[in-house]
C-alpha cells in the first residue's frame, strides 16, 4: 500500500513539474469549456470493501460507506449529477475480483471519445514481494491473503 500512495504522490509532482508553462498550480480551463461538459458524459466503477472474505486480510470500517457515499456524490448536483444506471456501485459481497473486471471492462466499451472515465477504489491493496518485478494489486473481496495472481486480487499493471 506505501508502494501505491509513493506511486500516487510521484505521477503528481511529475504532473506538476510538467505543465508547459513552467507555472505552477491549475491550468486555466478554455472559454468553450463549459460547452464540451454539456457534451461529455461520465461513467464510474466505485468500489468499497470493509468486509474481506479470508480472515488473514483484515477488514476495513468504513470503506463501503465511502464508496457509498461518493457514489450518492457523484449523482448529486455537486457531483455532477452522474446517472444511476452510469455509476456502478461495488460494496463488500459484490465486490468480487469477476464483479470488478466486468464493470472496468463495460467501462471501456461504454466511454467514447471526450467521456470522462472515474475509477474510485476503497479497500485494501499490496505488493507481491516473491517477484522480481513486485507487481502491485488491489485487494478485491475474494482475495486470498498470499499469492495475488492466483485470483482475487487486480494487477495494477492491467
């Protein structure tokens, strides 16, 4: 989990470090902005796991009622006012490994061109250590408590 906030917190500072300018803080969005949010749509996966099925991963208090809530966001007029049937909501039972990759991959197929795509993830995750590579997961809710690959658990590399 270290390993992904490190991860996280480095892909910001190389997007800060980045910006073409060389001034820091936000971009200024274009004029026409306003018009292209009309047009676009947002679709989002939001999944929240407080309850794990080995009892090796520790369970979480309030991962589901975030996900919860940030999904009641997303619908909300601060949110945006996302539809129902374009947020998808995952919580402790359905949060499966098979339940995750349908709803990324239904994501993939229903986002076009100029959508915007939200992947909100509330749960455990770790590093497979046996591996050269230590390749990344997030623990969905039928993750075993070692070897990842073994199912479970979501590559971060896919």
């Amino acid at each position: 989990m270290k390993n992904l906030v490190l991860l996280l917190l480095l892909l910001f500072a190389f997007r800060l470090s980045a910006q073409v300018d060389g001034e820091k803080g936000a971009t200024p969005l274009p004029a026409h902005h306003s018009s292209l949010i009309a047009h676009r749509s947002t679709r989002a996966v939001v999944v929240g796991i407080s309850d794990y099925q080995n009892p090796q991963i520790p369970d979480l208090r309030f991962a589901d009622r975030d996900a919860a809530a940030f999904a009641d966001w997303l619908r909300s007029p601060a949110g945006g006012r996302v539809p129902e049937d374009h947020v998808i909501l995952l919580t402790d039972k359905n949060a499966t490994l098979g339940n995750f990759a349908m709803a990324l991959d239904g994501l993939v197929d229903d986002c076009k061109e100029g959508d915007q795509a939200i992947i909100y993830f509330s749960g455990h995750g770790d590093v497979e250590r046996k591996m050269i590579t230590q390749p990344g997961y997030l623990l969905c809710r039928d993750a075993p408590a070692i070897c990842y690959m073994g199912g479970g658990a979501f590559n971060l590399r896919d």
